[in-house]
C-alpha cells in the first residue's frame, strides 16, 4: 500500500485494515478495535438475556429500588 494512503488512512505496522468489494473496486479503511462480536461477547458472555415482559420488568425495577432504598 503506498505511503501516501497508508498516511491518509492514519495505519502502520501492525494495523488492521478491512477491505470490501464494490464493484470493480476495493474499498480499504481502518478497522476498529473490537468489532460488534466483541462487544456483545463481553456484555452477554453466556448468550443473549432472557425475554422479560413489561410487566415482569416494572416488578424487577420495584424490587430493586426496594432492596436499595428499603422503602416503598
């Protein structure tokens, strides 16, 4: 990759680029750090939450501020 871009693209050894086609082109940027796989792996590291109702998280939040506060 020529200096100029590599420049204008702010990477350099041991960077991470990512391309895609379009086309008859190549487009090439920097890559982020983490990718949205890593994130959702860190926040939901034993799979996605369980589905709760509307219901079920007003009782939740009750709880919460019940055991926080000791009040109702």
């Amino acid at each position: 990759m020529p200096a100029d871009i590599r420049k204008r693209l702010g990477i350099g050894p041991g960077s991470v680029i990512e391309w895609d086609e379009d086309g008859d082109k190549i487009v090439v940027r920097k890559a982020g750090k983490y990718t949205f796989e890593d994130i959702r792996k860190v926040l939901f590291p034993d799979g996605p939450p369980k589905r709760v109702s509307l219901k079920g998280l007003k009782k939740g939040i009750e709880q919460y501020i019940l055991e926080k506060h000791g009040r109702r």
